[in-house]
C-alpha cells in the first residue's frame, strides 16, 4: 500500500511549539497516531488533519504548472498580421492554407461563445471583420475546420468551443492590441 506524501510546514517554528507543548499538557496519556496527526495540523493553524490535508492538495491543483505553451513561429506570426488592416480586419484571404487556419482563429474568437445564430446573424458577423468581400468563403471555412456548427438545413449556427493553437492565440491577442 503506497502513501500519499504530505509535506508539513509551518510558518513559525517557535509558535509550532509552543502549540504542540500546550496540547501535549492537556494530555494524561500519549497521543496515538491520528491524535498526533491531529495536533501537528492544529499546531500550523488548520482545524485538524482533514483541513490541512485539504487545504495542501487544492493549493497543489491551483498552483500546478501549466503545461508549457507551443512555440510560436513569430516570423510566421509577422507575415500572419500583414493580412489585417490597422483596424483589425481581416483584408485579404491568405492563399496558403497553413496561414488561413490562424486567421480563422481570429474571427471565431469574434463570433459569441453558446448561442445560436441564423445564417444572416453569422453572415452579418463575418462580414464586419473582414474587407475583401466573401462572407461566404470565410463561414464555410469556419465550418470545415469544426470552428462553427451548422444543423444540416443550414438555419442554425454555433460557435464549437475549442482551443486556439498557440499561434492562432498569438495573433488574436495581437489584433486585440489594435
């Protein structure tokens, strides 16, 4: 049987025992293992051994290190921005297809998260962040790549929550900056 290691630390060595003598004083009798754990909890400042074992285990799931972000291309990034004009629309659609799927990135995380939408909405949508005059290039496209959803009569879209790739989430937070 494996046990779970709990590191113990407290902030204050000398009020950690004056804590643990007092409690020791109120005893006539050894305190056994889990009125020992118990003490030592109480001692750092927690209610008992449960609180401080709780406590330890979200502090860990809190602070847990993200997983480290993909590199991003900031080359590629550059070359992606220059299909935007200074006012954040999208001006012309790239021709390669590896610089289409950011720049539709960028006009899914315009379109609003969990709500339905007709084929005008979207359309009209669209056709405010971009220049070049093809709302109907840039919703299909949204639906192939599984950034959008549509019910088969085509009446209803949604937004699909997903994850942006790391440099789809570069180039939105740089269009955002403008």
């Amino acid at each position: 049987m494996s046990r779970e290691i709990l590191p113990y630390h407290a902030e204050d060595i000398s009020a950690l025992a004056r804590a643990l003598k007092s409690q020791l004083a109120e005893r006539t009798v050894p305190p056994g293992h889990v009125e020992m754990l118990n003490m030592l909890a109480r001692a750092a400042g927690f209610g008992n051994f449960q609180h401080y074992r709780a406590q330890l285990l979200a502090r860990a799931r809190i602070e847990r290190p993200a997983a480290p972000a993909a590199p991003v291309d900031f080359v590629k990034l550059r070359r992606l921005l220059a299909y935007f004009g200074p006012e954040g629309r999208m001006a012309r659609w790239p021709s390669k297809y590896s610089h289409q799927v950011p720049c539709l990135w960028v006009i899914w995380s315009r379109i609003p998260a969990r709500r339905d939408f007709t084929e005008r909405e979207v359309n009209a949508m669209i056709t405010a962040q971009h220049d070049f005059g093809d709302y109907a290039l840039l919703r299909r496209e949204l639906v192939n790549h599984k950034l959008m959803e549509r019910t088969i009569d085509g009446r209803v879209y949604r937004r699909l929550e997903r994850q942006p790739p790391a440099e789809a989430l570069a180039l939105i937070r740089q269009l955002g900056d403008r």
